[in-house]
C-alpha cells in the first residue's frame, strides 16, 4: 500500500465526492463509488443496503442543496493489505441555521483496479466539543 498521507488524500477525495450533489443524484457515479456488498448504518440507526442508497442519494435530487456541508478530523488507518478505515467529522448546517455533528467512519477496499467503499456509519453528536483525532488516539 502506498504511503499513508498520499493514500488519505485519495480516499478522502473518493468520499468528499460522495457528498456532492452531482454525484449524489447520478446512479453511475454513486454505483461506480459502492462496493458489491455495501452497507450502511446511517446516524438514525437505520441500516441501508446498496441498492437501496442508492435510490436514496438520486430521489435526494434538488433537496441536497438545502445543507452546507463542513468536514475535518480526516484520519485514515490500514486494516489490511487492501483496506482501510477513514474517520472524521461532519457539521451540516442547513439553510434554517439548525446544525448536525456527525462521526463518520468508512471502510474502502481496493478491488484490484480502484477503490470502492464497502461500509459507512454515522454517529449523531451534540457538538464537536473533543477533537475526534484525540479520541481515536486515546483508544490505541
């Protein structure tokens, strides 16, 4: 596997893209993103398959546009030879002021030609109150 920072600049560029609405409403885009197998626990604790989040990512249409989106906290660890779990924060706010603080984590697994996502969760939080860095370094 190449050199970590590099690999964490891929993988992040790979689920930033999952946050756009143009790739969020083109069932190529999100399908050629998805692993076979894909599944999700979503912040509500629902969990999604891939098809059916893919469905939901292209019904969300014009409505992704309703957010602002911000991210940090990136952190990236090998999991074995061909994947690896990216961590981070997200703070949607949307157009009415009200705020949501997610912690993220996906697993990407590369399939010998590119990199897929195979899982994702999210975690409600009231607030980015701890550095999420922090407490994924408290825990090794």
């Amino acid at each position: 596997m190449t050199n970590l920072l590099t690999l964490l600049a891929e993988i992040r560029a790979l689920e930033e893209a999952l946050h756009r609405p143009e790739i969020r409403r083109s069932r190529e885009a999100v399908e050629e993103l998805l692993a076979e197998g894909f599944f999700e626990i979503g912040a509500s604790g629902t969990v999604y398959q891939r098809g059916d989040m893919v469905d939901h990512l292209v019904r969300e249409g014009d409505n992704a546009d309703d957010w602002d989106l911000h991210t940090d906290a990136y952190s990236l660890v090998s999991i074995s030879g061909d994947a690896v779990l990216l961590t981070y924060r997200t703070r949607r706010k949307k157009s009415d002021g009200s705020e949501r603080h997610v912690l993220r984590s996906s697993i990407w697994k590369h399939t010998g030609a590119k990199w897929q996502m195979l899982f994702h969760q999210g975690t409600l939080t009231k607030s980015p109150a701890e550095p999420l860095q922090n407490a994924l370094d408290s825990g090794r």
